[in-house]
C-alpha cells in the first residue's frame, strides 16, 4: 500500500474481519496454541486499523504506511494458509 485512503482503510478492516473468521473455521486444523497467537495479532492489528480509521495516525509517515502493510501480508498469509480449510 503506498497510500492510506479510507477506502483501503474500509477495505483492509473488511479483510481482516474474514481473516478472523478464518482462524476461527480453523479451529480443527490448527494447534490451540498457534491459533491462539494468531488470534492475539489479528487482535492487535484490528486495534491498528481502528486507529487508523479513527484519525490517530499519521496515515503519510513511514511507519503507518508498514504497519499498513503488515496487516495486508497478514491476510495474505491467513487467506493463503486458511482460505482453503
């Protein structure tokens, strides 16, 4: 993501919420543990997002913009290793 707009914003929360449900589905197919932590980051980036959207980042700065990016190669990963449970 080079730009932050609240259409990826909107965009990127939507995503990451089918992320969630995701993880949860796979319940059966993912240790206890490891969905335990994948849980707690989806947690932490949703806190980011809303953040976001809410105005209490930067959405220019360097940071903001990784951070962004993060969370969109986190649902890649969930949407690549989990889409398919």
């Amino acid at each position: 993501m080079r730009t932050i707009t609240d259409d990826n914003i909107n965009n990127l929360k939507a995503r990451l919420d089918k992320c969630s449900v995701l993880v949860e589905a796979a319940e059966k197919n993912v240790s206890p543990e490891i969905r335990g932590r994948i849980k707690a980051q989806a947690v932490v980036y949703a806190g980011f997002m809303s953040d976001l959207a809410a105005g209490k980042l930067p959405r220019f700065s360097n940071s903001t913009v990784q951070s962004a990016n993060l969370v969109e190669e986190f649902c890649l990963l969930i949407e690549t290793e989990l889409g398919r449970v």
